[in-house]
C-alpha cells in the first residue's frame, strides 16, 4: 500500500506565536486520524518552535533546503540542519521557487540528492501552466520535470521520494483542476514512473495532489486511484479545515 500523506505548506505566513498556535491546534485534531501521514511545513524560522508543539500524529517538513551541507551561502538552510531539528521532509521545486527564485531542474536534481543523503523524504514539486495546458504540452512537460530533476536516481532511491503535482493555473487561483483531470495527469506521471524504473516500483511512490484541494473537494479528488493525498496551501492554515481534509480518505 502506498503511503497516504497529507502536507500542508504554511508558505510565508504566521508569526512564531501563530505558528505555535496553530500546530498546536493541528496537533490535537490530527490525534482523530488514522492511516494518513500527516506533515506541517512552516517557515524556516518557526521550523523549531513547531517542533515543540507536535506530538508523534504529526510530522515536520520543511518549506526549502539548499544543495550543499555548509559553506559561505548567507541565508541558505541544510539538509542537515533540518534533520538537526527534527524535520522528516522537505518540498522541493515548488512552482513559487521555480518562477521566483530561478530554480532550474537541474538544480533540483542537487537538491533532491542532498535531501536524500540526509535521510528526508522529498515532497517534489512538478506541475504545467494554464499556457502550457491549453497548447497541449503539459503532459511531456511535467514529465521532463521528472525525467531530468528524478531519474538519475536508483530504483531502490526513487521509492524515497514523494510526487506532488501542482497545476500552476489552479494555485491560490481559486480554480481546482477536477478530479479526472487530477487522475489523468497522476496516472501519467505514475506509467512514465514505471517506464523507468518498472510497475512495480512506481506503484510504490506516493503522488500528492497540489492544487486548491479543500475540504468540500477533497474526499472526490483522493477518491482516485493515482491521487495518495495532498499538497496543501491556503486551506493549512486552519487546523479544522486542514484535518477536514485528511479525514476525506
């Protein structure tokens, strides 16, 4: 059985105080959950005080990490100062890095090699354009998302790493791709998964979905049979509603 995983990605939000509260919050609904890996990803900052206030219902994730263990990178964080603290995951290739900061996916690949190295699971991000979609490339171009950031990896690696598919057009848009298009694009990633390294690992990898999933859409979307949970954005930031969704399974 693949893993059921529910992450919510806290972005650039919360003071420490909120951070805490809401974890806290998060903490004590996630108690009511069963079957789901459930992970909070607060900013950098709060990363250690959320530490504090969850109890083992509720993993830590990180929003980012950089490709090297030390050195002079002002401003940059380790896969190793992570695992210092107690994060088990972090996103990678998120499309906010990818437009904002330039990350390119080769990039990614050094990152994703680092984060595994230390023992993370990586939460990579892939995902296309309204552009993209509508001029029919966006299935080839996820893929190559994949192909040039994942598949340098080992069959025994790639099963360490975790899926998450974000159409860009449906993030914080209010717009949420239905739950067949949510399946077809999975189901593609999961076939070019196996073309590489077989059925029977891909069917291992968890694929997340990423966009605009909240509770009154949640149960139809993870309902499918290549969607293993969410990426989570605007809706992790209430603990109810965020639980709401991991109970949708």
């Amino acid at each position: 059985m693949r893993k059921k995983i529910v992450a919510g990605n806290w972005k650039l939000n919360n003071t420490v105080a909120d951070s805490e509260a809401l974890a806290s919050a998060v903490a004590e609904l996630a108690t009511e959950v069963e079957g789901v890996n459930i992970v909070v990803c607060p900013t950098s900052v709060n990363l250690y005080p959320v530490k504090a206030k969850l109890n083992d219902s509720v993993a830590l994730g990180a929003q980012n990490c950089y490709d090297k263990e030390s050195g002079a990178f002002t401003g940059e964080v380790s896969a190793k100062m992570l695992t210092s603290i107690g994060a088990e995951y972090v996103i990678l290739g998120h499309s906010e890095r990818r437009e904002y900061f330039g990350e390119s996916n080769e990039f990614l690949k050094a990152k994703t090699d680092a984060v595994l190295a230390e023992g993370l699971v990586p939460l990579f991000c892939c995902g296309e354009t309204l552009e993209q979609r509508e001029s029919g490339i966006h299935f080839d171009f996820v893929k190559s998302q994949l192909t040039e950031s994942l598949f340098h990896l080992s069959a025994e690696a790639i099963q360490d790493v975790v899926i998450a598919y974000e159409p860009i057009w449906a993030i914080g848009t209010g717009v949420t791709a239905s739950s067949d298009q949510a399946q077809e694009m999975h189901k593609e990633l999961r076939d070019h998964l196996a073309s590489k390294y077989g059925q029977e690992v891909a069917d291992k990898i968890s694929i997340l979905y990423g966009g605009s999933c909240k509770p009154a859409n949640a149960e139809e979307i993870f309902a499918k049979p290549d969607v293993d949970g969410g990426l989570i954005g605007g809706a992790a930031l209430k603990a109810e509603d965020f639980i709401a969704i991991a109970k949708s399974f």
